[in-house]
C-alpha cells in the first residue's frame, strides 16, 4: 500500500525534482523493516524491493548520493547495517558480467588505488559458484584497470550482488557503506578454548567503535557468565571484576587479575569511580537491566566508557532504544553509538561515556 502511494508521489513530482539513487540495504535476519523505517525517517519516502525478507532489500530514495551519504553519516542508522549504491543494472548472466566488466574499467577514479571488490550472491542466482569464484573472474577481466585490489583500507569499494536474474554494481567510499566488511558481515575465527560466542560481541565493538581497549585499567562486568567478555578484557590487559551469580567457566577461576563476585548485580556495592569500564551482556528485561546498571554508575569514573547489549524483546525497537538512551543520558552519559551490529541477535549494543 505505502509503495504504491510512494509511486504515485513519484510520478506527480515535476521533472527537474526527480531525482533517484537506488540502493542494496542489509541489516541483521528480521530487522529490515526497522532499517526501513530508519530510512523512511531520514529521507521521507523510500521505495522498497526486498531481494532477501527480513534481512536484504533494494531502496529507492528520492535524494542525490551525495546527500544520502551526508544524512547517513550525520546520523548513523542503528539497524540498516550495510549499505552499497546501484549504480549498473543488468541481467544475471555471462553477457551481463562481461558488460559489468567493461563498465567497471571505465571508471577511472579507480585507476591507481587500491580498491576492494565485495562480492555477494542470492541463493537463487544465477551465478552458480561460490561468490569468491565470481571475485575472481571479475578480477580477471578488470586487467586493464590498474587498481591495487585489497582487502584492507581501500580507497574506494565495488560491491556486486549476484541475484536470481539480475546483476546489481556500485562504487562508493568506503565509509559510505557504513560497514568496511561485504555486507557488514564481520566473521571472527573460532580461537580454541573460546569460552562463548559471545565474545565476538565485544571484539566487533571493538573494531566497530574503535574502543581503545587497551587504555582501560579496571573493568567491571556485569553477567558475566561464562566469561568470554571478561576472557577478551584480561586478554587487552585490564583487572576485571565479574558480576554473575552463575558460574564461571573453569579456565578462569584462578585467573590474574579477576575477582568474581557470584552475586545478582541488584547486590554488589562499588566504590565511587572505581572503575574506567562497565560492560554488561544480561540478556535480561532492556528495563530491569538499565535500572540495575543506572544504580551502579557511580562506579564508573567520569570519562569511563560503558557497553552495554539491549535485549529487544518490544514490538517497538526503536521507541524502546529511545526510551533507554533517554534514562542513560538523565545518568551523564554520553551516547557515541547505538548500533545492531553483525554478532548481536535480537538486540543492540549501545556504547557510551560518562561526563
Ligand atoms: C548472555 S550471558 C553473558 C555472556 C557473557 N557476556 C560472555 O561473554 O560469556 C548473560 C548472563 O547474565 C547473567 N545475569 C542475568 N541477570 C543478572 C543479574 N541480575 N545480575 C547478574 N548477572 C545476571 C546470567 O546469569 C547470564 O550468565
């Protein structure tokens, strides 16, 4: 219904005001419509396409690139993960590729530079091998492009999706696709003796919100239980004390530099300013969890940081993120991020600093 409204607007609008810049979203599997909806807010009507439900879709915005690029970036989305232009359409086929091929050696910004070449593919496409196999024939027939194609900080990024029958291309800067990884997609590799997944949480926090890990003294973790946050913050070098009344995993009970209080956080008293970190993964009621953690802020020395999961079990995320912000920034913190990144299930992570 909407996107037959959004079409007929379309079409009303004089000319010189149609201006289009189409779009591959992807955000986290069932979060779509809440990265929809965070389009819709920024850029009023947006035209949507699903290529993958819940997780994938093609966006129609009526905004030049380089304004879309300047909103995304002034206010960074928190469910729409990745995003990547379309700017050449064709057929899912070989003749399609090849004229990818030609169109791509003609853009000559590229010449020169390094340059990443990010492949996706549908599960229906018409690219039958792996996407790593289409990088690669698209790496071949760009011979006479002179990029230096990369992995790591590239200048500018091509991103290709291979869909059922139709072959989607852009090129963007980097920082334009609001995630330096295909599609957001950030994978970590299993270390052995790794204490939970949940660990990957904190190491994408990490990379994502380029947290100075190793200039934090003394962390405070809050459920802490099994312990792969607690594992990855002795790992960057910080006294931690773990808050859970679960066990923690045997590899840490004798740990250096770990106090475990086997206790419900709602028990624990702290000193004023005792620590320069508090990190909290409860899985727990988004409420309950932020009156627990607000009563412990004092704890946190002015300038600290805080990262914090919310669980969402709402029907309305966004409302809801807004209403804990809202209880946080009455506490003296600082908002830097809010944002589903690519290891949080059905939750956030929010990252703060206290004044
Ligand atoms: C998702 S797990 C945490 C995983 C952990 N971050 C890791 O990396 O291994 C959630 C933990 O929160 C703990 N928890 C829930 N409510 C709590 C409370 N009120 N006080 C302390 N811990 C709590 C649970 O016991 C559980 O161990």
């Amino acid at each position: 219904m909407n996107d037959f409204i959004e079409e007929a607007e379309e079409r009303n609008a004089p000319p010189e005001e149609q201006v289009h810049s189409r779009y591959i979203c992807t955000a986290n599997h069932g979060f779509a419509p809440y990265a929809q909806e965070e389009l819709r807010r920024l850029f009023g009507a947006v035209k949507s396409t699903l290529l993958l439900p819940g997780e994938i879709f093609i966006a129609t915005l009526q905004h030049k690139p380089e304004e879309v690029n300047r909103l995304l970036l002034q206010q960074l989305p928190i469910f729409l993960r990745h995003i990547q232009p379309i700017e050449f359409q064709d057929e899912g086929s070989l003749a399609g590729l090849e004229r990818l091929a030609v169109y791509l050696s003609r853009r000559s910004e590229l010449e020169g530079l390094k340059v990443s070449l990010h492949v996706r593919k549908s599960g229906d496409s018409f690219w039958q091998e792996s996407p790593g196999e289409l990088r690669e024939w698209l790496q071949e027939h760009l011979g006479s492009l002179s990029a230096e194609f990369t992995v790591h900080d590239p200048a500018w990024v091509i991103s290709v999706y291979a869909d059922g029958n139709a072959l989607y291309a852009g090129v963007s800067r980097p920082e334009h696709n609001l995630s330096s990884w295909n599609g957001g997609a950030i994978r970590f590799r299993k270390e052995d003796g790794q204490i939970s997944r949940a660990k990957f949480k904190l190491m994408e926090a990490e990379k994502e919100f380029d947290i100075p890990f190793y200039s934090f003294k003394n962390a405070v973790d809050i459920g802490a239980s099994p312990g792969g946050w607690t594992s990855f913050l002795l790992e960057r070098g910080l006294k931690v004390t773990a808050v859970d009344p679960a066990l923690m995993h045997p590899s840490l009970r004798n740990a250096p530099g770990l106090k475990i209080l086997r206790k419900n956080a709602g028990e624990v008293k702290f000193r004023e300013n005792e620590f320069d970190l508090l990190v909290c993964d409860m899985s727990w009621s988004p409420k309950l969890m932020a009156k627990l953690v607000t009563g412990l802020l004092h704890s946190l020395s002015p300038g600290g940081t805080a990262i914090i999961t919310v669980k969402l079990m709402h029907k309305k995320p966004l409302a809801l993120i807004k209403e804990l912000i809202a209880m946080f920034e009455g506490e003296r913190m600082q908002i830097q991020r809010a944002k589903q990144l690519f290891h949080n299930r059905d939750e956030i992570t929010l990252y703060m600093i206290k004044y």
